[in-house]
C-alpha cells in the first residue's frame, strides 16, 4: 500500500524569494536579517560556519518559485 503525503503549499513573499535567492548565489548577508530568519524558521536555510546555505528543500523551493508555471506556489 501505498499513501501519498499530505502536500502542503509553501507560498514566499517577495523578500523572502529575493533573500533566498541572494543566499543561492552566495551574496553577501548582513548580520542580522529578520526575513533570513523566517526561512531557517521554514527550514529552507542553514546556517554552515560564517557562511548560509540552502537545504535542499530551499533549493526545490527556489526552483519552483523561479518556474513562471508554478507562479510561485510550491508543493512541500
């Protein structure tokens, strides 16, 4: 048998699509950054030493917000 999951749809804000995005092509970050914080909070971003990465749920995230298609909606 088998189940499918649950799909939930993770839809970004404009700032949060553009911080994850910076942080994708590795722009420099600020230190503190309240926008950043709310995609650790949605475990699309890690914090890796000093530098910040994208999990890989971040990059199928970013992926599919950058997809004209989906029009920014993402299944999770």
């Amino acid at each position: 048998m088998t189940e499918k999951k649950k799909e939930k749809l993770l839809i970004l804000s404009q700032p949060q699509r553009a911080t994850l995005e910076g942080l994708s092509n590795r722009r420099p970050q600020l230190p503190t950054d309240p926008v950043r914080d709310e995609l650790v909070t949605l475990g699309l971003v890690v914090k890796q030493g000093a530098k910040w990465a994208l999990t890989p749920q971040g990059k199928k995230v970013l992926a599919a917000s950058s997809n004209r298609r989906n029009a920014g909606g993402f299944s999770v």
